[in-house]
C-alpha cells in the first residue's frame, strides 16, 4: 500500500518493501489486496477459513480541511498526488498545507520537481508532527515554510489563511487559537491537502 505507492523513492528505497514482501512471502503469509471486506468478502467468512485475520485497511481516504472552497479542482490530497506525482500539472507555486512526514514528502517531491513549494503549518517548528530531519532536509532542498498561519477559506487563485498563536491555559498546557481580524491571501497554482 502507502509503502508502495505512497513513500516516495528518496525517503524509501523500494528494494525494501521487496524485501519485506518476499520474507513474509517465504513465511507462508500470503496477500490478498483490493478486496473490499464486506462485500467481496465477509469477516464470518474469512473467521471460518482462518485461524488468524489481519485486515489491513490501508491509508484509502485523505483527511480534510472541513473549508469553504476545498472542492476546488486546484485541490489535490497529498496521498493522491504521491501516488503519482508525474500525472500532475502543478503551475508554478504549490501551497501543502501540513506538519507530518506526509506534508514533507509532498513538499519535497513537488520542490524535486521544479514547482516553488511552501509548507503553511498552524503551530510552530517544535510542534511539527513530522521527523525533525524530514523537516531540516526539505528547508535544505528549497522548501518554503510558514508557521502559525492556517487556511479558512480556498478561492480560485489564493488561499485565505489565518495567523495564530499559542496561549498556555490556566492548566499550563499550551493551545495554538486562530487570531480574529488577521485574514490574508496568498496566491497558488496548486495546494496540496496533507
């Protein structure tokens, strides 16, 4: 699945997932993939014809930003796109919206690519979900970052963002808050959902 299909090469080496897949296949494991639990096979059925099930669901649907205009066809979901990146005409400026280990290989598989890249992110560096080093090895391949920025709102050529900030609560943990009255736009060619 994402092993495949999703990591891009420069992050992981295939041979790997080769690896991998021969050993568990030399193990006696086998792989039945597109199948749909529930309609093209049943639970009950797979419980009687095996001692053991692993379902595996896989990474099938992007996670949304719940805003006006994300229908926009400018709009692409990072998983698709890492799938294959080739098959995208990006334009010139691609906003990923994002602070995981996704975010950076969209950010950086669209920078390899010739398209300028930046990273909108609604908390700091430190909170970044993403490896540090993920982080450090796509500022040192050109990609842009923003922080403290989120998007409310995507229009046909720009993205309204929203600055934030963090606030410590009273019980000492800190919450970033979007800040009223700070709506901005930026322009794009692209925006990749991450």
């Amino acid at each position: 699945g994402v092993l495949r299909y999703g990591i891009p090469q420069f992050r992981l080496d295939k041979k790997y997932v080769d690896q991998y897949e021969r050993i568990c296949s030399e193990m006696g494991i086998k792989f039945k993939g597109n199948t749909f639990v529930g309609k093209d096979i049943t639970v009950a059925s797979l419980r009687q014809d095996f001692d053991a099930v692993f379902i595996a669901t896989g990474a099938i649907l992007p996670r949304k930003l719940d805003i006006p205009g994300e229908d926009n066809p400018k709009v692409i979901y990072a998983l698709d796109y890492l799938k294959n990146p080739k098959s995208y005409n990006l334009g010139k400026k691609v906003i990923v919206v994002g602070g995981g280990n996704v975010t950076m290989d969209a950010s950086r598989t669209a920078n390899r690519n010739g398209h300028e890249t930046w990273v909108y992110y609604r908390k700091t560096f430190e909170n970044m979900p993403a490896n540090s080093i993920e982080v450090e090895e796509a500022k040192a391949e050109g990609v842009n970052f923003q922080v403290f920025e989120v998007p409310v709102e995507v229009k046909d050529e720009t993205l309204v963002m929203r600055n934030c900030e963090n606030v410590v609560s009273d019980d000492g943990k800190v919450h970033t808050r979007m800040i009223e009255g700070t709506d901005h736009e930026v322009a794009y060619d692209s925006l990749i959902i991450a």
